[in-house]
C-alpha cells in the first residue's frame, strides 16, 4: 500500500517538475506537426466557365466557379473564348499546394480573374491571349496555391464598342399601349421626349445593323393611366440586346391623355357668329333650323353635373340653357364673292353661365356636325 502511494507520489512529482523545459517541448512539437502538415500537398481540378465583365463589380454572388477576364466595357466587349481555332466556354483549372489550403478551397466558390488587361490600347486590337500567370495573385484562398489551365493557353476575342445617336420621334418609337379604350385617349400628337436624343451603345457590327432601314428598334409600354391627365413611359430597345445593345440612359416619353367622358344625345340651340362679315352681310346667314340633336363628349366637372341630373329631360333643360352649337361665319378672303349657301361645321360653346371650370377637351361633340346657312334676301 505504501509502495503504490509512493509511485504516485513520485509521478506526479516529475510531472510537474521542471515546466519550462516540458512547456518548451510541448511547444515544439505542435510547431513540428504544422512544419510536417505544411509540407504534405495535395491538388484538385476543377472545371470553370469562362466569362468576362466589367471594371465595376455588380454585386453579382451566384454566379459559380468562373474565370472573368476583366475588361474595359466602355471601350470593347468580349465576343467569345477560342482554344485555337476552336471555340470553348469551360477551363479546367489545377490547383495544387498544401494539403489545408485544398481541403480548403473545396467549400468556396472559385472566382479567377484576369485583370491586367485594362490598361491596353484598344483602339485596333481585336484579341487578348492570357495563360494562368494572368490571374490575380493577390486572392487570399489562393495565396501559396499553384494554378495551372488546361488549355494553357487561351484566345479572347474582343470587339470595339460604337455609339449611335439617335433623335427621339414616334418614326423611331413604337408605343404599346395596354388596352383600346387607353389607345382612344391617348394623343400620341403630343408626344415629350426628355432628353431629345439617346444613345445606343453596342458592337460596331451590330450598331451598323440598325443604322439599316427597317422597322423600329425602340418602344414605349404606356399600360395604364388612371384618371391622370398625362402619362410616362420608359424608352427602351425592343431589338438589339442580344447582339450586346444598350442604352447609355433610359429616356422617358410623356403624352397627353383625353379626360375620361361620357356620350350624352341632346338638343342643343344654333348661334351663328357673323361679326367678321362686313356691316351689311351681318344677320343675312340663317340656318334652316333653330337647334339640332346631336351627340357631346363630356369630361370633368361637365360630366360630373349631367350623369348627377336626375332624368334625360333635367339633363336637356340644363343643355338648353348653358350649352350651344356655334356657327362662326370667317371673312372671305379679297375677291371672293359671298355665295348664297355655305356649309360651316359646328363647335360646342359652354357658356359662363354655367359655372363650370371645364377643359376643351373635357367638352367636345362625338362627332362632326355641318350646318348649312342660307343668304336670307
């Protein structure tokens, strides 16, 4: 019994005797096994896509193992990756280093670049060749890792940006509009480009494709309006995108919109306005009627009084006395003779005594009325 206490005694006496010189060996040995680890490699290949993009990052994550040539995409744009003579879309990349850095590189998402190309004149060239001594160095998973491509080498070829400026007109602009009853309202007539003219940025040989005759390559969707009086819509290229098209800025077309109305069928009395003619033609022109039945458009606070009428004989009591058809006679111009009949076309006259705050366009006849005037002797 006592000889068991005495080892124990003993054990944990050289277990703690002397600690520095234990620490110190303890120490070494893990520095030893990350020497020994650091210098078991190991390699991995990995198949990538080829791409290339812009100077300014997007934001874009989802994107899988690539390898992006970094190009200057005011100037050229990439058109496709060749291996020789033939074209390719994938690289297989090596990786090969210490054992934990593969291990490591396993679980995250390969991005390669290639970004020493900005700075190149671009004015002629039309390829860039690159090899794995193009890529970044300075990717922190990759640093002490080896990078070999299979194919070693590859091609890019690239092509010259052009810009096309182009004045906005509807000849240019086809305008689709949501439904038939918005197409009615819509004046295409008062069409506003801001800005005026737009560019289109794009390959050269694409660019020149559409300075060709032919039907239009920018449209406008114009969907829905409401009970606003105006309507926007974006300018944008209905063709052209899959040849690498742009615009430099998105311009933007404001119409005009017809107010919502209403057809009401009234009875409604002639005024005829001879104060051009001379002094003794006045009074001579009479229509063969007094009044005429005839269709109106109404809109705003016009339609808003008549569909609130309660029945078709209020609503033609309140036309008899506030609305009219006025026939408006002009000057005839030095040696034309006044004949004894003239047809004038007609306009709706909503008087003040109405007092309503009413838009020409919000009062209008549904359709062309002609009057015939008549030379009394």
């Amino acid at each position: 019994m006592k000889a068991d206490r005495f080892r124990v005694r003993a054990f944990w006496a050289a277990l703690v005797s002397d600690p520095y010189r234990k620490l110190i060996a303890i120490l070494l040995a893990i520095g030893l096994w990350f020497f020994i680890n650091g210098q078991i490699t190991g390699s991995v290949s990995r198949t990538v896509s080829l791409t290339w993009v812009g100077s300014v990052r997007t934001g874009e994550e989802n994107f899988g193992d690539r390898l992006a040539v970094v190009l200057p995409t005011d100037r050229v744009i990439g058109r496709r990756f060749m291996n020789g003579d033939a074209e390719i879309q994938t690289v297989t990349v090596r990786l090969s280093g210490p054992r934990f850095k593969i291990d490591a590189l396993a679980n995250i998402q390969l991005d390669l670049q290639i970004a020493g190309f900005t700075g190149l004149d671009w004015s002629s060239r039309r390829d860039i060749e690159f090899t794995a001594a193009d890529i970044r160095p300075d990717i922190r998973a990759l640093q002490e890792v080896q990078i070999e491509l299979d194919p070693p080498r590859i091609r890019l070829e690239v092509e010259r940006l052009d810009a096309y400026q182009v004045r906005l007109s509807l000849d240019v602009v086809e305008v689709d509009v949501g439904d038939e009853e918005l197409g009615k309202r819509l004046r295409l007539d008062t069409a506003e480009f801001q800005p005026a003219t737009v560019t289109i940025l794009g390959p050269a040989s694409a660019i020149q494709k559409f300075r060709q005759p032919g039907p239009k390559f920018l449209q406008a969707h114009v969907l829905r309006v409401g009970l606003d009086r105006q309507v926007s819509a974006g300018v944008e290229l209905s063709a052209g995108k899959e040849l690498g098209l742009r615009l430099a800025e998105v311009p933007t077309v404001t119409f005009q919109v017809l107010p919502v109305t209403q057809v009401f069928t009234l009875e409604l009395p002639l005024v005829v306005d001879d104060l051009a003619l001379e002094p003794g033609l006045r009074g001579q022109y009479r229509p063969d009627e007094s009044s005429r039945r005839v269709r109106i458009r109404a809109g705003g606070q016009l339609l808003l009084l008549l569909a609130n009428l309660p029945s078709d004989a209020r609503r033609q009591e309140w036309a008899a006395s506030n609305l009219r058809l006025l026939v408006v006679v002009p000057r005839l111009e030095a040696g034309s003779e006044y004949r004894s009949e003239i047809v004038l076309e007609a306009r709706l006259l909503l008087l003040e005594t109405s007092q309503l705050n009413v838009d020409r366009t919000e009062r209008l006849l549904d359709e062309a009325v002609s009057v015939t005037l008549r030379r009394q002797p």
